[in-house]
C-alpha cells in the first residue's frame, strides 16, 4: 500500500437518509466514526469524518408518522408527498428549505451536542450537479451484465432495481420500473401515475439502487473507512456487492469495514438517553465494544452507569446519589471543573467531566431512576409562617453566622462547614429549627443544615435573611436593602460568570415580592389558609429575566 501524503485527509464515512430524526439507536454509526476519527487523529494522522445524506431516497408512510410526531393534521397533508425525493418534499414545520433539510439540521443538532461535527454530502445535491453521471452511465451501458454476473457470483441473486427512475410526471422515484435499456433509451413504467414513459440516459433522473450508490461515492469521495452495521456486512449484505460492483465497473475503490452491533432500546429509555446522560458516557456506552450489540433498558443502563467512573473512585451513578445534593446547591460561581487528579488517577478515571455538566445531566438521571431533583429553592408564604417567632429567631442567627464567616472570598466548603458545626453544636437549637430551616431551603432531604449553610449560594442566603426577617416584622427601608444588596455583591468572588447588576435586580425584586407575601401574612395573623399560601409562592427568577 502506498504511503499517505500527511496532508492527504483520510475520508472516515457514515450515513443516514434524513427523513427523520429517530431516537438514539441511531447515533452509534456516527459515534463509532467519530471514536475512530479521534484515534487516528492521535497517532497523526489527517482525518476528516464525512455524513453521507441520502436525501435523494423517497419518503414512506412510516418515515412520514414519525417525522410529524403522528399528528394526524401533518400526517393528512403530507401523505401525498410519500415516494417522491425527500429532498423536494415540503417542511411540515415550515421553518427550513424542505423536509430533508429539516432533519438533517437536527441530526447535526443532535451530533454536535456530542462534541461530534462531520462535514455533510447530499447525495440529492451530488447527482443534480452530476457528479454520479459516469457511474450511471456505466450502469447502464453493463445493464444486463452487472445482473448475468451478480447472479452468477452470488448464488443466483438477482438485485430488483439497479437504478431508481424518477418518474417524470407525479415525481415519484419509488414505483418506477424500467423494462429495457437499449440504444442510450430507457423504457419504464411508473406504477402510482400508472403511466408509461421512454428517456435517453443523459437525461434521465434518478438515482442508482443503495448498494451500487455506496460503491459509486467510495469511488466518487475516495472514502478511506466506512462504518456498517453487523446486518449489512452479513452475507449477501451490502458490503459485499457493492465491494464487487465497485471492483468490478466503478473504479476498485473498496474502504476498510469498521463493523458495529445492533443497538436495540426499550421504549421507557428511548429518547431519554440525551437527557440523562453526558455526551462521554453516551459515547462510551456505543463503543466500549464496538461488535456487541447492545440491549439498552432500565437496568442494564443503570449498571453501566454504576461502572463508568466520572471522578477516580466515582461512578456516575455514586455522584448522583452522593455529590449531586451537594453540588446542584453550587452557584455558577462556585461551580468548578474538578481539578488535581494525578495522573495515576486520571488513568483510573474513564472521564473527568465538569461539574456544571454532571449537575445538568445528573438531576435528569437522578428524577428518571429516583424521582428527585436537587438545586436551590425559594420558600413558599407556608413555608416562612411555618414556624414560631423563637424559631425563626434562631434560623436567622445561624444563617447570619454562615454568611459573616464566607465574607469574602470562600475557601473549602469544608472547612466552612466545620465552622458552621461547631457554631450549632455550641448552642441548644431544638429540632424545629432545622426542620424549619429545611422547608425554607426547599431541601427535605439531602446535606444537613451545617453543609447547607456552608454551600448555598451567598446572595441566597442573603435574600432568605431578608425574607425572615422581613416575616417578623422588621421591615427595613428600600436604602437598607439596596446596602444590604450591595453588600452581598461586593462578598462574591470578582471571577465567574455571575453578574453582580443582575443579582442585585434579583434581590431588590424578591424583597418586593416578599413585602407582599408579609401583607398577606399580617392580615391573617400568620393564619394562612392553604389556598392563599398556593396562590403566593415564590419561585426562583429565571435567568436573563
């Protein structure tokens, strides 16, 4: 074999006919190029992973239903599209250039959420432009003979179509048949428009059948390595009669196979797996073996994500159940990427993932397999009228005491969290208090209050200070608040992406709500009946609002 020019790109390829988007069973050809895209990469050498849209293929019914999500509307408008190019087919959402389109920007959509960017060919575009005309012309003018020697190697095969004709009147590319090829003329018939038609082969549209297609753009792209499903490698599969077609008429070209497994997915999983986990584990997941074919359900999902170490001496399932209580607490602030693994460690580890992403995917996971999700909350007017003046007292000095000792910049939230114990422990703080303290914090269950007061976000604890303070009738002047609030912004960190102008908004806004909740309060004697506390609870702000 020669030696590759460096500059020369090995052409890795997959493909997809993007007449929807699918769940994620899909994903594994495209994985699977991009793993060997990345490993070649590493010893060197010059890759570039190609998706091959096969959006000259026609749209079927059962393509159609899942394309629309089964909206009977959509499914009553379009079905008469179905067996014409999808690439001249309409967007059923209106908001692309045509139905093929709309789902190849989804796909892309899809693969660049796994950090996965291939440069798309589409076929519909290449055999417009002619690129294909040589090797339809050879099809062709070999009509009889590619047939006579394909039966003759392949134990009487006989392929049905070697070319697709588009039909000239109803467009429909699905229900032609040709009859005879002789003199440069085709004569076909076309089953749907039930007419009968003859063209000369330069002017025939159409495309070649799938199998003498994928020897046609090995040829036509130089394609290095293609990734095939176990099903199209078996005998008589694809690969083996495009290897002899391409041998035999189109050129030689013939790409190393990388071979991959089904993947089949319960029903309760599929179009879940993008939610609940980070794109290393999906992409783990596909190709850890890269020939096994894979029976994804709730359990066997679970047990990969009890294996998969996402810290060293972590799995991702341990961090839901262990650090996501914790972490999900973090403001953008103090979220870190984990940091000072060694490298005997980083080897013990199958990924190091950030823990703004693990929080993100992780809460996903953790509502799917346990109901729960973790992250900072507000309190309802139920909540703050909950508890006793005593009480409420004491919550207000131990959150007074967490914010006094995190002035300034945070250390170690550990360290803060021994602080905050030994503070409580020295006191005699009845158990109402951090029952109380926890409905406040919207946290049943999770770290204990020492912790939560050690790593809840400081504005936060701030605005639930003012809040309780507010609720026992110390209610401080628009000037105090804007004090406190620049106060509480001039404690952050200076690094981070949090905006200072924004969380003062935040601040002085929840103050505002809370001086109405207390209205409230005060005019029932703290005797809130369940309706009102319903109608009045706090949410917390949405970003950018």
């Amino acid at each position: 074999m020669p030696l590759r020019n460096k500059k020369t790109p090995r052409i890795i390829a997959t493909g997809f006919t993007t007449a929807l988007l699918g769940d994620e069973r899909t994903l594994r050809e495209f994985i699977i190029g991009d793993y060997v895209r990345e490993k070649l990469e590493r010893k060197g050498e010059n890759v570039v992973l190609y998706l091959i849209n096969d959006n000259y293929d026609p749209l079927n019914y059962r393509q159609l239903r899942i394309g629309v999500n089964k909206d009977e509307k959509l499914l009553k408008k379009f079905e008469r599209y179905c067996g014409r190019p999808i690439s001249e087919i309409p967007d059923p959402f209106d908001c692309h250039k045509n139905y093929s389109q709309h789902f190849a920007q989804a796909l892309l959509k899809r693969l660049h959420s796994l950090d996965i960017y291939p440069v798309i060919l589409n076929s519909y575009d290449a055999y417009k432009k002619g690129y294909y005309a040589d090797f339809i012309e050879i099809t062709f003018k070999n009509y009889s003979r590619i047939k006579e020697m394909l039966s003759q190697n392949f134990n009487h095969y006989t392929m049905k179509k070697l070319f697709y004709v588009q039909c000239p009147k109803c467009r429909c590319i699905d229900a032609t048949n040709i009859h005879k090829v002789a003199d440069d003329i085709i004569q076909f018939e076309c089953e749907r428009c039930k007419s009968d038609s003859s063209q000369e082969i330069a002017e025939v549209r159409g495309k070649l059948g799938w199998k003498l297609d994928c020897a046609a753009r090995w040829n036509l792209y130089d394609i290095d390595i293609e990734t095939f499903s176990k099903a199209h490698v078996a005998g008589l599969g694809s690969f083996d009669i495009s290897r002899f077609i391409s041998k035999h008429f189109y050129g030689g070209k013939i790409p190393t196979i990388i071979r991959y497994g089904d993947v089949k997915i319960s029903r309760e999983l599929s179009y879940k797996l993008l939610k609940i986990l980070p794109p290393e584990l999906i992409k783990k997941l596909f190709t850890a073996h890269l020939t096994r074919d894979l029976d994804l359900n709730r359990e066997s999902l679970e047990h990969f994500c009890c294996k998969f170490q996402v810290r060293p001496g972590l799995s991702y399932a341990d961090y839901v159940m262990r650090e996501l209580p914790k972490e999900a607490l973090y403001n953008d602030d103090q979220q870190k990427v984990f940091e000072g693994p060694s490298a005997l460690n980083i080897a013990a580890c199958d990924k190091v993932i950030d823990s703004k992403t693990l929080v993100a995917f992780g809460n996903s996971f953790s509502m799917f397999y346990y109901n729960k999700d973790y992250g900072v909350r507000f309190p309802t007017v139920r909540d703050i009228s909950s508890a006793d003046l005593p009480t409420v007292e004491t919550a207000i000095s131990m959150i007074r005491y967490a914010l006094s000792i995190r002035n300034g910049e945070d250390i170690d939230y550990k360290n803060n969290d021994s602080l905050i114990r030994s503070f409580i422990n020295s006191l005699d703080i009845p158990p109402l208090t951090y029952q109380f303290l926890r409905r406040i914090f919207g946290q049943s269950k999770g770290p204990s209050i020492p912790t939560l007061l050690a790593i809840l976000p400081k504005e936060y604890l701030g605005t639930i200070e003012m809040i309780l303070t507010f609720s026992i009738g110390v209610t401080p002047t628009m000037d105090d608040l804007s004090a406190k609030s620049r106060q509480l912004m001039n404690n952050m960190p200076q690094e981070g992406n949090l905006n200072k102008e924004y969380l003062e908004h935040n601040v002085l806004h929840l103050s505002k709500l809370t001086n109405n909740l207390l209205e409230v309060i005060h005019e029932t004697d703290k005797n809130i009946s369940s309706d009102t506390s319903d109608s009045y609870t706090l949410h917390r702000m949405p970003e950018g609002s």
